[in-house]
C-alpha cells in the first residue's frame, strides 16, 4: 500500500477488530464493496456503451433488446448501491471510531493513573510517550483508523481501475499511470504534512502564539485587566502569530511550483492516455467498448490518491506503536509506580494487609528524599514517629519539605533511602492501595472539582457515595453545610461558573468543602487523617472554629496538621519542627517554648505582630 506498509495496516485493523469487532468488519468490509462496485460500474458503463450501435441498428450478432435491458438494469441497480453505501459506511466509521476512542481513552491514560506512586507523571521522557500516543491533534490512533478504509477503498479503486486500463487497452500505459498517481499522493502527503502542522499550531512559533491567545481568553483574565495588558496582548499575539506563520507561507510559495510541477506531469500523462485511446479508436484498431471502459478507468486511477489519509495512517500508526509501548516505558523508568497493587520490595510476595492499621505507629526511619530530576535532597535521613491516636503537628519554612513528607507517608513518592513503617511494617510491602485508602488528607494543594456540591465531598470515599447522612455530618463539621445549603441548587450545585447554574466558592469556602471531603473519608474508615494547610485561606473566625474543634475532629484518629498559623498547631499532643531535612525539635507547645529554639523563635516574631500595646504573649 505505497509507503504504508501493508502489514502495519493489518495491525491497525486487528486493533479495530479486537476493540470494536462488529462496526469494524463492516467498515472495512464496505470499503472493499464500495471500491469493488465503482470499478464494476465503470465496466458496465463500458459494456452498456459498446452495446448500443448494434442495439439500435439491430445488427443481427448485436446484443437482443432484452438483453440489453437487463444490462441497463443492472447499470442503474449498480449505480443506487453506490449511491446509498457512503450512508451506510459513515455509520459503521462512526461507531467504529466511537468504541476505538474509548479504547483509546483507556489505554493513554490508564498506565498512568494506575500505579500509586506518582513519580513517572514527572518524567519528561513519560509524558513525551504518553504524547507520541495521543497525538497532538485529538487520539491520533482513532484518526488514522478513521482514515484507513478511505485509504483501503482508494487503493482498491486504483488497482481495480488500473486493471480495466490493463485489459482494455494496454498494460505498459497502466502501470505507467499507477506510478504517476503514486507521485501525485507521495507529494500532496508531504503538502498535507505541513498543513496538518500549522494548522493545529504544533510548531513551536504557533504554540507561543496559542499560549497568548488562551492567556486573554481563559487563563488570566483578570490580571490582564488589573494590569491594563489587553492591547498588549493583541499586538503581541498578532506578532508571533504572524511570525510564526511566515515559514508556512514561505514553504507554501516554494511548494507551489513543485505542486505544478506534479500536477503537470499528473495531468499530462492522463491526458496523453487518453489521447492515446482516442487515437486508437480513430485508427480503429479499438473497439467502442474499450473505449468506453479505458476512458473513465484512465480518470478513475488519476484520481485515487488519498494523500490526507495516507499521512493520517502513517501517523495514526506510529501512535499505536507509541500506545502500545506507553505502560512498558513507565515499568522501565519506574519499577516502583508500575507495580500496581503489588508490594513494590517484593513482587513475589503477597501484600500485607492494611486493617486498621497503624495500632501502633507510623514511623519515618532514616528517611531521605529527593525529587526525580532534582539536584538536592528535601528530607535528609530524617526520622519521626507518628504514635496511632495522636495528633501531631509539623512546622517548618516555605520549602522545608513538609508537603513533601506528606506526599511520602500517603505512598505517592517512595523514600530515596530510609523507610516508612506503619507498625513496624514497612510501607513497601503493605497494600499500597488499602493503605492510601487508610490516609484522607486534605493536600496544600487539594483539587476544586467542577461538579456538584455533593460530588466534592463524596469523591473523599466514591463507594460510600449514596450516604447522603455522612456527607451532611461532614459538611457540618468542617463548617461549610450552611454555605451549600443556601446555593441556589443547595447540595446539586455545581461548583463552577461556567456551567448552567454553576457558583463559584470563595478560597476559604473551598478550603472548608475540601475538609468537609477529608472528614468524609474518614467517616468511612480512614484512620489516618492529614491536613496540609487547612487554614491559609480561612478569615478568623473560620480559623478559630477550626482550632476549637481540631482536637475533636481528630480524636480517635492518628493526625498529621501543617499550618504556618502557630494558633491551628499549638493544641497539637506534639508538634515537630522541620529543618535542614529533618526534625529539629519536638514536643508540646509550651515545651518547645520553654526550649527557646527555632519554634520559640518563629512563634514569638508572629506573636509580636499581633501583640496590643502592654500585652504580652501568651504562652
Ligand atoms: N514535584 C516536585 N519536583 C521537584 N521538586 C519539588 C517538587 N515539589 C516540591 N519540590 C521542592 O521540594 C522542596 C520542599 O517542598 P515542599 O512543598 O515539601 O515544602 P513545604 O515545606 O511544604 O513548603 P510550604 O510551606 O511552602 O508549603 C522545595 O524546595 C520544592 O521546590
Ligand atoms: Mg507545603
């Protein structure tokens, strides 16, 4: 099939077939009738043609009149499948491409989300493949299968067609003409090629321009207005913009000749066939019957180049190979998130089961971090001991790495060195996923999902979805259920401007939605709970109820609370202070004051801030 390999073609369709059987045998199925039947048509056109001078002089070797009726009959019985068939095939393209996505769907962003660690969503290397395997312009593999029986069809056309011409009138001239069309497709591929490009913005220049385009219309569009940058942007979108599109218009120039070029030799040699035909028939060395099929089967075969589909194929392919290979390229450069729910020390062994733990404690033991890709360490052979029941507090600097460690006890990154046990029981060899189940945190940066109300809080525990109680004693208890119930579609209202009847929430309303979601989890069996910064966005008195109720919420719970706000800590049985990597100090509030260390230190230059005149800290 030209410069698509005919065996990759295969691969595509069994892909199609295995993924969507029914629409795909009769996609591809149609696509060989419908090419089968216009080469047929054109043999009968043919036929009905040569027939007619001795029809009408009744010549007594001539086709009878009955005969000669059927034929025509079968002309126009020909002539209404083709014309109903496109119908027909775009339905089953269609559905074929309906249950292909789906698959696709599935398979570029499963081995992603799958596995528990989330180290390989930070490799370029990851998202490049995950890229190659969607395609830049929509699911590339869908696209190329959506192309493939149009291409399939043509190729069918043209060998068809080329035959006719073989049989009619001359095989050199059929070859001849097959290779002039093969030129003809191998350069409208390359013209298609950077069209493709351009259009979608997929160089460089035009991603700069695409990036200014979005920042006025979605992502910034109230900086841009505080800051007065509107007419700034246009100019400076217009500019790269037209930047950018210089080298395309640029190749279109160059490309024009050579597009001549070929389509003069294209059209030259066709016209020359056809000359030739006419010649003959002149000289009449040809039948009116050849000439009736080699006419239109000479056009037929200058027109079956598809050179947008053979690209889209092409592509479409190398897109299957990308998505096939997706899950293999993360289990290289990630043994440990690929392991789905595996133990990750020892993929023979069976995962310990997680229960009610930790009965005992969680415990960091020598543990050390750094970033994939990154230069430095975060957490330096730290250790910490989480005792089951009790609620801890962590404080450090901007960057100490307190988020990180959180990331480290839910399991999403494993430690550089070290471990974690809960129990005694390292976390490697624990049910990563029973154990993640075990942990509800509200993480520094928790997620503002735009669906409704409920569905924010529920997502804390999707299978306990339907316990409309629990979701209201949660929102109750983080202080928000007064604020939804007075949405304008109370608990059905969806969080989100841009939909139909959708609010947005204030930052500190968000906050208390996203405790609302951790208290949740913990309603339906999470034993841990860790709160990251569950204050910054509140006004005081949301603060204040927080830190009246903290101990409450977290009773019976093993705790982990970091706040910059040395208020939401105090109360904490213990609070730890992280620096340098590690745990610098520990102990209860007054007795970290009493140290007079780093925790003194910070508390008393916030403390000063608010101190009235003649007041005094209050220890
Ligand atoms: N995904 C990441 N990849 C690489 N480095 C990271 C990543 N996330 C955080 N870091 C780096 O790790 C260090 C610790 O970050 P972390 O978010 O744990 O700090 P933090 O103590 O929570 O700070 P804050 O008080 O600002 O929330 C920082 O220097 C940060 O730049
Ligand atoms: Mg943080």
């Amino acid at each position: 099939m030209g410069l698509v390999i005919v065996a990759d073609v295969f691969t595509l369709i069994g892909y199609a077939y295995r993924v969507a059987r029914g629409s795909t045998v009769l996609t591809f199925t149609l696509a060989i009738v419908s090419a089968g039947i216009g080469v047929f048509l054109t043999y009968l056109v043919g036929q009905v043609v040569g027939a007619v001078p001795g029809v009408v002089a009744d010549q007594a070797d001539a086709m009878s009149m009955v005969t000669f009726g059927w034929l025509l009959a079968a002309l126009l019985a020909t002539f209404i499948v083709q014309s109903v068939l496109p119908a027909i095939r775009q339905v089953a393209e269609w559905s074929m491409a309906n249950g292909v996505a789906r698959d696709i769907g599935v398979q570029v962003t499963d081995p992603l989300l799958a596995p528990h660690r989330i180290g390989h969503l930070e490799d370029t290397e990851v998202q490049d493949q995950q890229l190659r395997a969607k395609g830049k312009e929509g699911y590339q593999v869908g696209i190329g299968l959506r192309e493939l029986p149009h291409l399939v069809s043509s190729r069918l056309t043209l060998i068809g067609s080329a035959i006719l011409v073989g049989r009619m009138f001359s095989w050199p001239l059929a070859v001849g003409l097959a290779a002039v069309t093969f030129l003809m497709e191998w350069h409208r591929r390359r013209v298609v090629e950077g069209e493709i490009d351009s259009w979608w913005g997929l160089t460089e220049g035009q991603r700069r321009a695409w990036y200014l385009f979005n920042l006025g219309m979605k992502d910034a569009p109230k900086e841009l207005r505080v800051f007065g940058l509107g007419p700034w942007l246009v100019q400076r979108y217009a500019s790269v913009w037209l930047d950018a599109i210089q080298p395309v218009w640029r190749a279109r120039r160059r490309g024009t000749v050579k597009a001549a070029a070929v389509a003069l030799i294209h059209l030259g040699a066709h016209s020359a066939a056809i000359l030739l035909v006419g010649r003959a028939a002149l000289a009449g060395d040809l039948p009116l019957t050849q000439v009736a099929t080699a006419v239109p089967a000479i056009l037929a075969v200058g027109m079956s180049y598809n050179g947008y589909a053979a690209v889209q194929v092409k592509r479409g392919l190398t897109a299957y190979v990308a998505m096939r290979k997706l899950p293999q390229v993360i289990e290289e450069r990630h043994p440990e998130s690929a392991a789905i729910s595996a133990p990750i020390s020892a993929a023979t062994r069976a995962p310990r089961p997680v229960g009610s733990m930790p009965r005992e404690a969680v415990r960091f033991e020598g543990v050390g971090f750094r970033y994939p890709g990154a230069e430095v360490d975060v957490l330096k052979d730290l250790d910490l001991e989480i005792p089951a029941g009790e609620a801890l507090a962590l404080v450090g600097v901007n960057g100490a790495g307190k988020s990180t460690l959180v990331k480290l006890l839910a399991g999403v990154y494993k430690p550089t060195s070290g471990r974690i046990t809960v129990d005694g029981v390292d976390l490697q060899d624990l049910d990563l996923s029973a154990w993640q189940r075990r942990v509800a945190a509200i993480v520094q940066d928790f997620l503002r999902f735009p669906l409704s109300a409920t569905d924010n809080v529920v997502l804390g525990s999707a299978e306990h979805a339907n316990d409309s109680q629990a979701v209201s004693v949660a929102a109750t208890k983080a202080g928000i259920a007064d604020v939804i119930e007075a949405l304008p579609a109370g608990w059905d209202t969806v969080l989100d401007k841009t939909y139909d009847g959708g609010v947005d929430l204030s930052g500190g309303e968000w906050q208390r939605v996203a405790l609302a979601r951790a208290l949740f989890a913990v309603d339906a069996g999470a034993g841990v709970l860790v709160l990251d910064e569950p204050a910054a966005a509140l006004d005081v008195r949301a603060e204040a109820e927080l830190v009246e109720r903290y101990l409450d919420l977290t009773s019976g719970l093993t705790s982990l609370i970091i706040s910059h706000r040395f208020s939401v800590v105090r109360d904490a049985h213990r609070i730890c202070v992280l620096d340098g990597g590690q745990i610098v100090e520990s102990g209860t509030h007054k007795e970290l004051l009493a140290l007079d260390g780093r925790y003194a230190a910070m508390f008393e230059l916030q403390a000063e801030r608010y101190l009235v005149e003649g007041g005094a800290v209050d220890a």
